[in-house]
C-alpha cells in the first residue's frame, strides 16, 4: 500500500503505553492511525476503574509512576495533572513489618541495634559475601547484604514471584531493588514521583483523544489479515505470538489478582503496599487509597498472587529465555513495516517511563 506523507496510515497493536503513545505521535504528525486492543478497555495493565463502592483501583495491580526523564513527565503532563505521591513499602518477616528497601531503620529494627549511616555501611561490609562476577540476582543480594537478610527479604520472595530461585534470573531483577544505609524509606528515589490526578484510564482516555485516531476495542490482531491494509504496523503485544511460536514460547510470568473490600476501616495498613515474602501464597497486599488520596469510610485492597500461566505480564530474565528471544529479534528485525515496542514486544522488564521513551523514540524513527 502507498500512499502520501501527509496521509500515511499505522495499524496500532495494543492500547497500552507503548501503543498509546506512538499511536499520538504518528496522529499529531498527519497519520491516520488505528488502533486496537484485545481487551475491552485501553490503557493495558495500567487500567484503572471505581470499584462498586467508588474507590479508584488499578484491576492488575499497582501502577506507582516515577521518573528521572524530564522529557517523559512532560510528556505526558500534557494529558493529565498529577498528584504527588511517594510510594513506600514494608516486607513482613516473622510477623513484624520492616521498611523495604532495607535502610538503616531496618537492620535496627530487626536486630536491636543503633547504627547511624556510617555504622550501617560499616554492617553491610561485614556481612556481604563478595561476589565476582556479579551475573544472578543471587549474586546481586548476597554481594550487597549477606547471607541473613537475602534468606529473610528475598529468596522467597523470588521463588514465588518468578517460579525460579534468585540464582536462575539475571543480575537486573534484583539490581531494581536499592539497598540504603539512610532512613530514606521511599520505594523510589526518583525526582518525579506522582499520580495521574483523575487515573491512569482517563490520562489514556485524552492521549488517544485525536480526530485521526480510531479504536476498536475486543479485537484480535490478525496478522495475515490486517497488515496489508496499512503502510505501517506498530506490534506492543508478545513477539513470539507474533511470529505464530516459531522458536516455541518465551516464557512471561503472570499474575493473579484478588480484590477485596473492607468496610468500615479506613486503613487496612501503614504504607500503599506490603511484602509477604516468606507467608502466604500472595507476594503483596497493596491498599489503593494511599495511592490515589481518596476520603472514604471503607478501603480497597488487592492481593497479587504469581502464576505460571495467563496474560503475560513480566518476561522472565535468564540467559536461555535471552538467546530465544535474540532468534526472534532477528525475524523482526528483518520484517519490513513492522515495528516492535513494549515490555512484550521488545521482552524487557520496563518501567513504564522507559515504555513512553522507548515509544517516543519509535514515533521519531517512523517520522525521521
């Protein structure tokens, strides 16, 4: 199909971040862009909604927004305001609630002590077991805490949240995860940390809000079907789908979500959300009310419990899913009119601010 720069024309797969952005760009560039998701709403897993008793809740699990790119939150500050917000988290070990990240308040708290900064650096020292290289998330935690606090924090954690030990997933999972020797107990150190005002759906809601934008929601992508009918398609959804499993299936961790209303307690517990790593079937307990700020005389919560099969949410880093994931990079990379952007798409365990720039600069190369 050709046709006139001026009146170029996308096929959109997905309604989420990575979709939604390009899908604006390529719109207010001249395209005329369509979009769709095979769920019934946009916005992906960042969806958000009123529960039945008027409290905003995120349907898969907490979206907290946070970013070092300037570029990124001005970005999408053109379709929302925001409402700041610093996450923080605590791990339940024993039955006792610990700041997580741990910081100096934590190795106080846990082991009866009374380190300053220095005193907590000087502990972390002492009980790290030296790792070189440094190529697990393993490695990564006892390289930085030891023995003790990787057992209490974070080994079943890890078994339940990816199905594998900390020694079979690469150094970055557990790199996301900061150690502190202050009493900073933000989950996140980054300088712009908020809350879209009115929810992640309505922010998505003005994004995709474009004369040359369409969307049709509930549809399958149909590759054979629909590709010839556009000058350009943009893929966000999983890559080895696309390629029908030529190599077999990348293997995605999912999630099950169960959401629960309390009456009568405006609190259900201290910070957004809560770690359960050695208790439970369940990895956290976030409550939705610290996220978004709402007065109400009950609260709303949801528990996350990780499972091996259903909608994939987060690929899982090791070496071999790495090299199966290279053989289908190869096909997209020589696939002519497509292009592949996203978590799914791309197979990297992204923020979602490094999804807005990874579209943004997948809209700049379609421009350019």
């Amino acid at each position: 199909m050709t046709s006139t720069s001026s009146s170029r024309s996308a096929l959109i797969v997905g309604a989420g971040f990575a979709g939604s952005v390009v899908a604006r760009e390529l719109a207010d560039a001249g395209w005329k862009v369509h979009v769709i998701d095979r769920r019934p709403h946009i916005a992906g897993n960042a969806y958000d909604e009123l529960d039945a008793h008027g409290l905003l809740v995120h349907r898969y699990g907490p979206h907290i927004f946070h970013t070092n790119g300037e570029r990124i939150a001005t970005y999408l500050s053109r379709f929302t305001k925001w409402r700041p917000y610093e996450h923080r988290v605590q791990g339940v070990v024993d039955g006792v609630a610990y700041p997580f990240p741990i910081n100096r308040d934590t190795l106080n708290l846990l082991y009866g002590l009374n380190l300053d900064e220095a005193g907590a650096a000087e502990y972390f020292e002492r009980v790290r077991e030296a790792r070189n290289p440094v190529l697990t998330s393993e490695d990564v935690v006892l390289n930085s805490v030891g023995r003790d606090l990787y057992e209490k924090f974070f080994l079943n954690y890890t078994r339940k949240q990816w199905g594998l030990e900390p020694s079979e997933l690469k150094a970055g999972v557990a790199a996301r995860i900061p150690v502190r020797t202050n009493s900073d107990d933000r989950y996140f150190t980054d300088t712009f940390q908020a809350m879209p005002a009115e929810g992640y759906t309505r922010m998505f809601e003005r994004m995709l809000d474009h004369p040359a934008i369409s969307l049709a929601l509930g549809v399958e992508f149909e590759r054979r079907a629909m590709t010839p009918l556009y000058d350009h398609v943009v893929y966000t959804g999983p890559i080895d789908a696309f390629f029908e499993y030529r190599f077999g299936q990348l293997p995605y961790r999912s999630l099950r979500f169960e959401h629960e209303h309390i009456v009568d307690m405006e609190r259900f517990q201290e910070t957004g959300t809560v770690n359960y790593p050695n208790d439970h079937a369940y990895t956290r307990i976030t409550e939705f009310k610290h996220l978004t700020g709402q007065a109400h005389p009950g609260t709303s919560i949801v528990r996350e419990y990780p499972e091996a099969t259903g909608d994939p949410y987060y690929p899982v880093p090791n070496v071999e899913n790495e090299a199966l994931f290279k053989r289908y990079e190869t096909l997209a990379k020589a696939e002519t009119g497509v292009t592949f952007v996203g978590r799914l798409a791309q197979y990297r365990y992204y923020n979602m601010d490094q999804v807005v720039g990874a579209a943004l600069t997948a809209a700049r190369s379609l421009l350019d």
